[in-house]
C-alpha cells in the first residue's frame, strides 16, 4: 500500500483549488496524514517599497489561509504563506518538508501531452520530488463540474 503521512496542498484560493482540497482532506483523513495548506503569495512589484501595505495584504493572505481547515479536527494541520514565484515556492517546501504527495488544482489553461495543465502545475509535476496529485474543473453546458477523474501523477 502507498504510505502517505505528509501531504502538501497548494492553494491561490481559485475553485480549481476548491476540488483538490477535497482530495488532499481525503488523502489526509484515509492515510492518518499530516496536512500541509501552502499559499505563495506575489506582491506586486509597485508596492514592493511600501512596508505598510505589504503588512496588511500578508495578514490578509493569511487570514484567508487559516480559515481552511478541515472539519474533522483530528488532521494535523499546518498553514504556510510563502512569497515568491509559486512553483519554486511549493517544490522548496515539498522537499524541505518531506513530502509524500502534492495535492493541487490546475487551471487547464495550457495543453502538455494533450491533457490541460497551467504553468504552475506543469512545473510542480515536471519537478516534484513526490507524487503530484493534479485535480480540475472544466466548463460543461455554461456549468463548472468536476472532471471524471483526477490525474495521480507519480514520478
């Protein structure tokens, strides 16, 4: 059987990381997992020189970010804001930390092998010193709905 304890579940708090959560939550809670709840926040470079605001919109990130959090409060849990360029962020602390699988959503806005996958997730999978878990949404008849399946990637 696959042995998980630490899974990393990366968020930019967009509904594609909405289904990947679900997946990570259920990893954690089948496998008696740690789990990891990473955002790498971008400031923008305008307000790079201005100490005051970089303040508030760190708090406000993580505000956003400990408001995840599983029902089930027996999950060990972490939240970690980083700042940076996400994929690099997320590979450091996948290794830094040890783990066992990166759980995230893609947005499917580039084509690798036919199959949709943004940037991000693209250099994650390529990268990962782990197992990537990639989960996403696609538009059917005007309506978000969850793909049929979810992509387990393994290196």
């Amino acid at each position: 059987m696959l042995r998980i304890s630490k899974i990393l579940y990366a968020t930019d708090f967009s509904p594609h990381c909405t289904q990947a959560y679900f997946h990570a939550v259920q990893l954690a809670t089948c496998h008696f997992a740690h789990l990891t709840i990473v955002h790498v926040y971008q400031p923008d470079p305008s307000i790079r020189r201005k100490p005051d605001i970089l303040v508030r919109e760190r708090q406000h990130w993580i505000s956003q970010l400990e408001q995840i959090r599983p029902v089930d409060d027996t999950i060990a849990l972490r939240h970690v804001l980083l700042e940076g360029e996400p994929a690099e962020e997320i590979l450091r602390l996948a290794d830094e930390m040890g783990a066992d699988v990166i759980v995230m959503g893609t947005h499917g806005r580039a084509f690798v092998e036919g199959q949709p996958m943004g940037r991000v997730a693209r250099t994650v999978l390529a990268e990962a010193p782990c197992s990537v878990l990639l989960s996403r949404l696609h538009s059917g008849n005007g309506a978000q709905r969850v793909s049929r399946g979810m992509s387990a990637l393994t290196r």
